[in-house]
C-alpha cells in the first residue's frame, strides 16, 4: 500500500476510536442513571397514590443491578408479608437464577423461596428446598423450625419426630412434651386401624418421653378398654388421676362406660366421691349429679348439686339446677322458670369448654394441638369466665 494512503486513513482511524470510545461513555453512563431514573419514576408514582405501580418499577430496576441482593430479599419479604405471595416469588425466583450469586446469597434466597412455597400452599417444593438449606449452620435451625411446621401439617408423623429431636439438640430447646404428642399421634391412627401392638408400643414411647402425657394415659385406657379390659383401663385412669390436676374431668364419662359394661355403678359413684374429696372439678360435680339422677333420686341429686354450688359458684351447676327445678315446676303447671333457664343457659354454653393458655383460642371440644396458635399442650377446660361476663355469685 502506498504511503499517501495511509496518511488518508489516519483520520478515519481517528474518528473510529473516538466514536467506539463515546459509545462506551454513554452505556456506562446511561447504566448509572438507569436506577435513579427508576426511582424517581416510582417516586412519582408514589405521590399520585399508584403503588402497585411504583412497587413495579422498584422491582424492575433492582432486578437489573446485581448489587441490591439485599434489598431484592428484603422487598421480596415485605410483599410475602403483606400477603402478595405471587411477587413475593417472582423476586426470589430471579434471585435464585442469577449466576453471579455468591453461596450464601443463594442459599438465603432458597429459603426466602421456601417460606413463600408455604404461604402458598406448595408444601412438598417448600420441603426439597429447607431439605437443601437446612444443612447451612445460619439458616439450619430457622428452616428446621419451618419444616417441622410442614410435616405438622401434611401429619408426617415421624418425620416431625426427626425434625423435633434434631432442633432440641441445636438449640437446647425440650421439646419432650411436643415429641410425645407425635407419638400419640402415631398411637392414635394405630388404634383406628385395628394395630393395637403398635399402639401400645406408640403408647409406651410418649410416656417413656413425658411421663406426664395425659394424651398418653387416656390413651392406654382407651386401648384396654377396646380390647374388652374394663377393669384394667379404670385401674389405668385412676392411678394417673392423683398426679393430673385436669384428667378426672376429661375420664369421668370413659370410666362410667366401662363401670356400665361391667356392672358396676356403684363403684363410679364411690370413685367420684373419692375425687371430690381433692377436687372442686365442677364436671366431677355434675357427673354425680346425673349419675344420681338416673339413679331415680332426684331429689338426693338436687340437693347434693345446690349444696355444692352454694359453696363454690358456677354458672354450668346452676344451670344444670334450674333445669331440674324446671321439670319439676312444670309438672304443677308453674313455667315461669322457662325465661330464667334460657338465660343462664346461653351463659352456661359461652363459658364452658376449652381455652388455650396461650393465644386464648376457644372451643366445645379438647384440642391437643391449638387450631390457633397451633401450640401442643397449651388446651385446658375453662375454669374462670371470660372478663366483663356474670358469675353465678351475681346471680344468687
């Protein structure tokens, strides 16, 4: 090539380099102004009240800068706890996709990932990925805690055992009362299907756990007393009655039945004596009350049942009193106790049954397991009206 040619491409060469290197310039430059753009975009958004539409710019932009991981996780949380499951996974799902992650980032969007599986429902993706990151030191005890949540809820009874056991090592935690549960858990479907070594086997596990199991005691009485052993499931429940300020309340109706099979009333109604003797269990006071009753001595029934509530008020024995009156009262023509009755009786039916100690949740029917909080062995009968309502001292 001659050199006079070469002299007439210097300019071009010249001309190139700089184009290139101003191209360059504005990509970097409109790189850095992409997410104050964007801000300012959502922040108009923000003053004319569209907030969906300034969340949706804010997600965008973070999406395309690889140093707001952080408040990537932090914004995908807010919107799981506002209830947004469906963005809540979209962020996190494009968290877990990126490349240039390091371990720890991705692991922690996994189980933000997780946790947005559970609050959809997705219980079994919720499951492979706390498997997955369970085996992290920081994130371990959180993802066990949530899986033993799963396994709760999909009764995946030994598998909560597993779970349970391992988070009591981690982190000191006794969690014997909650482990014995699951036992009687497994107990409990055992009994339904007719395999009753496994039952008692079962059984045996939750007491040799917690000793104080009344799950476990009522339990074993019940087993003995399908099997045809009435005297050996009395002899169960008594013995368990002395150390369980609350089990001769929840048995009375167990142990009349197998008294009943086996001919021997009599001995419930010297059994309830003898309990009372300890216990004020106004449901020890009714349950002699009807067994006197059905026994043909009303009158004897009555008395015992005003004599008791005389000395300690309750609004149940009252009503279960105006109802005896009222039969009687209506036998001489006289109703007018009809009004009086419905009364405390709508008292009556809103202050028995059950109630959590721990979030106040309540019910007609024993849950071992709070539908509310879902707290195992927080569940005791109501002994106390709710605040603001009558007590039968008002009422007298």
């Amino acid at each position: 090539m001659e050199p006079y040619w070469l002299l007439l491409l210097l300019p071009i060469a010249a001309a190139s380099g700089w184009y290139g290197a101003r191209r360059s310039f504005l990509h970097i430059a409109r790189r850095k102004e992409t997410l104050p753009s964007a801000y300012f975009r959502g922040l108009n958004f923000l003053l004319n009240e569209e907030h969906d539409k300034a969340l949706e710019v804010l997600v965008r932009a973070l999406e395309q800068d690889k140093d707001t991981v952080e408040v990537q996780l932090a914004l995908g949380s807010l919107f799981r706890k506002r209830g947004e499951i469906q963005r809540a996974t979209r962020v996190h799902q494009n968290l877990v996709a990126r490349t240039q992650l390091d371990n720890d980032q991705k692991l922690q969007a996994l189980y933000e990932l997780a946790q947005d599986y559970y609050k959809a429902g997705l219980l079994d993706r919720a499951e492979n990925l706390l498997v997955e990151v369970g085996a992290v030191d920081e994130l371990e005890e959180p993802a066990q805690h949530l899986l033993l949540q799963i396994y709760e809820q999909e009764k995946e009874w030994e598998n909560a055992i597993k779970v349970a056991r391992a988070l009591g090592s981690l982190n000191g935690q006794n969690l014997e009362g909650v482990i014995a549960q699951y036992y009687c858990e497994l107990a409990e479907n055992a009994i339904l299907e007719g395999r009753y070594d496994i039952a008692n086997s079962r059984i045996s596990e939750a007491l040799l756990i917690d000793s104080n199991c009344m799950r476990a005691v009522i339990q074993l009485g019940r087993l003995k007393a399908i099997q045809g052993d009435h005297r050996g499931a009395i002899n169960e429940w008594t013995r368990a009655i002395d150390s369980h300020t609350d089990l001769p309340g929840e048995l009375t109706e167990l142990i009349r039945n197998s008294y009943r099979i086996i001919g021997q009333l009599d001995e419930y109604s010297e059994l309830l004596k003898r309990m009372l003797v300890s216990s004020d269990d106004i449901r020890l006071v009714l349950a002699l009350t009807e067994h006197l009753y059905n026994s043909n001595d009303e009158r004897k029934a009555e008395a015992f049942l005003l004599d008791r509530i005389r000395s300690n008020p309750s609004i149940s024995g009252l009503h279960r009193l105006i109802q005896m009156r009222l039969l009687r009262a209506q036998a001489v023509g006289d109703t007018d106790l009809g009004l009086l009755e419905k009364l405390i009786g709508s008292i009556a039916t809103e202050e028995s049954g059950y109630e959590c100690r721990h979030c106040g949740f309540r019910g007609k029917v024993m849950h071992w397991q709070c539908p509310g909080c879902k707290h195992w062995n927080t569940t005791n009968a109501c002994r106390q009206p709710r605040r603001g309502s009558y007590t039968s001292k008002d009422l007298f």
